[in-house]
C-alpha cells in the first residue's frame, strides 16, 4: 500500500479480514517478474536431460507432499 503495488479491495462481505488486491503497478511488477522468474527457469532446465529433469519433478513431487504434510500438522496460532 505504501509504495502502491497492493490496494484494499472494496468488498465488504468477507467480515473480519480485509482483502488485499494488486494495482495496476503491482501487476506490472508481478508480470516482470513471473517473466524473468520463467526465462531463468528454462535456462537453469537446459543443462538437465530429459532422464535427470524426470528425477528433478519426482524428487520435487516428493518434497511438495512432505512440506504438505508438514503445514497440516504444525499448530496453528491462536487468535486473539
């Protein structure tokens, strides 16, 4: 909100919380940096053949369910 990216939504219905959405500069930015997020990803995966890109996703698959199962048994906090 301070440097403008994030602006509070209008909508009321959602009670307690206030919902949060990007502006226009904050969508510019998040394009910018999904694009070079993904350039970066393809450069990185070109020096991977087919077989070790196949073991990268199962590996990541792996942790993905790991960290999952993580976050469902950490306790959450109290509200005040």
């Amino acid at each position: 909100m301070k440097n403008g990216l994030v602006e509070w939504a209008e909508d009321l219905s959602f009670g307690r919380t206030v919902p949060l959405r990007l502006t226009g500069e904050g969508r510019k930015l998040y394009k910018a940096l999904m694009t070079s997020a993904l350039e970066r990803d393809k450069v990185f995966r070109s020096c991977l053949s087919e077989d070790e890109l196949a073991s990268f996703r199962a590996a990541l698959r792996k942790l993905e369910i790991v960290a999952l199962a993580l976050a469902e048994s950490t306790p959450k906090p109290q509200s005040i």
